[in-house]
C-alpha cells in the first residue's frame, strides 16, 4: 500500500525548499484572531463562521480552489476539499472552558486546569460578560475544590466561559489561551494555501470526547475513498518532547495506531531535513481515537508541536516548532 517508489524524495525537498518560511517574517496575526474568537466545545458557532468567512475572503489567492462542505448535516464542521484527495487533515475548532451552574458555581468543559484569579469572559442574555474565577478552599482534595465566578452581575445559568486572550510573541515564542488547538486551525489554513490535493476537516467537541469525526469519516470515506490521516493538533513538552526540538510525531498516546502507517511518515520526515520529534505516551487522545473506532478502515498519526501549561490561559509554543509542523504538514500532503 505504501510503495517508495511512487515518493520522489527529490521534487518533495526542493519543494520543501522553495516553501520554507523565514520566521523573521512569518505574520502571526491571524493566529492571534483565532485564539481570541469565542468557541467553547458544544458552541463552536462562532469558530465555524470564523473559517467560513476566512476561507471565502482569501480562497481566490489560493493555489487551488476547494469545494466548501458545512450545513445542517455537519453540524458545526467544515470540510474543505482540494483536488482529488488522498489524505485527510483533522483539526478541531472547539476549546476547553467552563459552564454556569447554580449559585455562580463553574462546571468545566473538558479539562481545563484552574487557578483563582483566571479571567473569563462569554456571551449571555445580556450581552457580553466578563468575570473573574475563584477557587474555595474548604475542599482537601484538589478534584472535589469548588470553582466559582466573580463579577459585577449574575451572568445566566448555562453560559459557557473561555479564558480572555492575552496573545504574547516574542522573538522565539507564542504565548496565548487556546494554542490547543486554534493553532492546529492556523497551520491547516496555512496549508490550504498551497495544497493541491487533500480534505481539510475542521471538526468538533474534541475536547469533551468528541462526536463529530465519525460522521465525518463516513462522509469523507464513501465519497471520495480517502482512507488515510493526519491529526493537526497540539501535544505536550514532556521529558522525551521538548519546545524547540521540532514536531512531535506521535507512536502511540492511549491508543495504538498501525505501525506500517507510523513507519511511512518517519521515514518521509526523516527525508525531509525537517526537525522532528518521536513521541511515546500512554494516555491522552485525539480526533485519531474516533477514526479507530469507526468501522471505516483509516490510517492516522497524530502529528503537532508540542506546548507548556496546557490548557491554561499561558499555552507556550516555541516558534521553530511551529515552522516545522507546518512544512512537515505540506510535506506529508505532497508525499502521501
């Protein structure tokens, strides 16, 4: 199924070559506008309409145009589809976050981690809301501790709360709320630039477990026959990833994805001079979990750059390992 032969090794690194950003000069600005748009798993709204307008805006400049798949049937995802396909790109649009409960007690929405002092903000019947989290400490044991919110008004029962963005740059970092995983979004626009061939999915409520992915691989595998993909998205600096070492590839996290697939993007990474990083886990997921689970037959690989203080307002991203994620990302699409 994966034949050398058919990978001209040569074209793909002048390619790479050609490609290859100065990151003196690479713009961050639209990254900053997608941690900042409001888009909380099960509301991602906002985040959808985001792409849409993104895509329709600079499509043109593009090196091919895609077919824009979105609507009733696809909930709040979106597909962009280029070419003729072979692989598919999952990013997910959705974040972590917290809900209103009763007597201005927060609920979280996936795995946020908590500290007293957080400032939050959402939209509810009065428009928008700002308010300040606070941690009770009448709890001994760090999971039972109560959460609730600080502001000048009652915010209404069922909001859903994001951090506020406070995007940092330096010369050699991002720093912001929401890096996991607006910049998964952001290196997938990035790649619709250039891209040729390939399906780029955006989808949902990957931070709550997920949901939409199957519906998405049925549509992605009955219609155009793509059976591979790649997991755009934002892993963690461990002992054995470290920030600045290059893209994470990832072997295995709770689940164990086929090797001989594993093994094809190695090899083409390691052909591409491009920095990388092998990573080995035994816990964590992905949209990668659902596609195992579907009963269509997809090869996946979770490939991303790896941050600090995950899932915090200060998510850190080293530049280098962004630059990489993106051209291993349009290095694997021109390849595979």
């Amino acid at each position: 199924m994966y034949d050398d032969s058919v990978v001209n090794v040569a074209a793909l690194k002048q390619l790479h070559n050609q490609q290859k950003p100065k990151e003196q000069t690479t713009d961050f600005t639209l990254l900053k506008q997608l941690c900042s748009v409001h888009a909380p798993a099960g509301n991602e709204a906002k985040m959808k309409e985001f792409i849409l307008s993104y895509v329709a805006e600079n499509q043109a400049n593009w090196k091919v145009q895609p077919q824009i798949i979105y609507g009733d049937d696809f909930q709040d995802c979106v597909l962009l589809v280029f070419g003729k396909p072979n692989t598919v790109v999952f990013a997910h649009i959705d974040s972590i976050g917290y809900m209103v409960r009763y007597e201005k007690e927060l609920v979280k929405i996936g795995g946020p981690r908590f500290k007293d002092g957080y400032k939050l903000w959402g939209f509810d019947s009065k428009g928008e809301v700002h308010c300040t989290l606070r941690v009770l400490e009448d709890a001994k044991d760090e999971k039972e501790k109560k959460i609730v919110y600080e502001a000048d008004r009652e915010i209404d029962r069922a909001t859903d709360l994001a951090f506020e963005c406070d995007f940092r740059e330096t010369s050699d970092s991002i720093q912001s709320c929401y890096l996991d995983n607006r910049l998964g979004c952001w290196v997938a626009l990035q790649l619709a630039a250039t891209l040729e061939n390939g399906i780029i999915a955006f989808s949902c409520y990957e931070e709550v477990g997920g949901g939409t992915v199957p519906f998405l691989a049925k549509h992605i595998y009955e219609n155009y026959g793509v059976k591979q993909a790649l997991i755009c998205d934002i892993t963690w600096v461990t002992s054995g990833v470290l920030a600045g070492k290059g893209v994470a590839i990832s072997v295995r996290d709770s689940l164990v994805p086929r090797r001989s697939y594993i093994n094809k993007l190695i090899k083409l990474a390691a052909q591409s001079g491009i920095p990388y990083q092998i990573e080995v886990e035994s816990s964590g997921g992905s949209d990668g979990k659902e596609l195992q689970s579907s009963p269509y037959p997809f090869d996946w690989c979770f490939v991303g750059a790896p941050e600090e203080n995950v899932h915090t307002p200060d998510e850190k991203v080293h530049k280098a390992d962004i630059l990489a994620m993106l051209q291993l990302y349009k290095y694997f699409m021109e390849a595979l």
